[in-house]
C-alpha cells in the first residue's frame, strides 16, 4: 500500500508539472530576432595582409595598431614598419635598395602599413602572380612566400634564397569549386 502511495503521488507530481509548463499563452512565445548590436564594440586584430601585422608592428604597438582606422596607418606607423624591415631585410641594407617591385624601403613599408586588402574590381585577383600584385587574393595564392620574397628577395628574387619562401606550396586539401570554395576540414 505504502509503495502505491509514493507511485501515486510522483505521478501526481508529473501530472502537476506538465499541467504548469503548458499553456495556451502565445503572447510568452519569444520570437526568433536578429543579432544584436547594441553593446559596444572593439576592433581586436587586423590581418588584411597575413604576417604583416606580426612581422612589422613592434610588440608594444600591436593594440594600437589594431585599432588604428587603416587609412591613418601609414603615416603613424610606416616609419616603425620601415625600422623593422630594414633591420630584419639585408635586401635593402644601402639606401636606394629596391625589390622586385622597383619600391624602396620607404615605399614598400608606406604600401604595406596601410593594412587592408585591395580587390581588383575590373582585373586579376590576386596577391601576387608574376605581373599583377597586392590586386586581391585568391585562395591558392601563396600569400607568406610572396611577402617573404618582397621582404628578403631584392630586386630579382635571387637574394636571401634561405628566407624568400616558406617551402608550403600548396594547400593541404583541394578547394571546392563551388561556394564556399574552402576546402574541408580534416
């Protein structure tokens, strides 16, 4: 008897419950929403060209590069970034030194500061392919082994062969050839 008595009142416990959370009140149906953007905001890395930021931006400036709007960085930063390269690059040791872009230390790094990505709308999208550069980016180009040829490779590529390129030739899985074009993961 005493078991019927607990089996009875866990059922009317159940029945309580359901009884509670069902309702016929629409009105507390939330409704699905958009995101939010009410809260504040902050600008937390900058990578419109890989490495860049890593290379060129001096440990202690990376927050304020970061969050620097691009079209200012050039003039706050180029002179850093030019520093860093010149110290880090035996390619443009002497003044005047160019690379295979025909740009100077002065110049290169005043291109490279602004840290956005150029899109070509009525050209050839690509980071760099022997003719066009810094005019998008594919996937498949080779992104670290171009800059690192403009950063060590002089006028024709042929200085600093053990620090023009990562050896990474391609990508590790063949890309899709419809949206999204990402190869899978592994």
């Amino acid at each position: 008897m005493k078991t019927n008595n607990i089996k009875l009142y866990a059922i009317a416990m159940l029945m309580s419950l359901v009884a509670l959370n069902c309702n016929n009140d629409d009105d507390s149906i939330s409704q699905p929403m958009g995101p939010d953007f009410s809260g504040t905001y902050a600008q937390q890395d900058q990578m419109g060209r890989p490495a860049v930021n890593t290379v060129f931006v001096s440990s202690g400036m990376k927050d304020a590069f970061n969050t620097t709007t691009p079209s200012d960085q050039g003039a706050a930063f180029q002179a850093m970034f030019q520093n860093n390269l010149e110290g880090l690059s035996p390619a443009y040791a002497n003044p005047g030194d160019t690379n295979a872009l025909g740009l100077d230390a002065a110049t290169f790094t005043g291109l490279l500061a602004t840290d956005v990505l150029n899109v070509s709308l009525d050209g050839t999208t690509t980071f760099y392919d022997g003719t066009n550069v810094l005019t998008g980016r594919a996937l498949a180009d080779d992104v670290i082994t171009v800059e690192l040829l403009l950063i060590f490779g002089g006028e024709d590529f042929s200085e600093n062969p053990g620090l023009s390129n990562d050896n990474v030739d391609a990508n590790d899985k063949t890309f899709l050839t419809s949206f999204p074009y990402l190869a899978s993961p592994w």
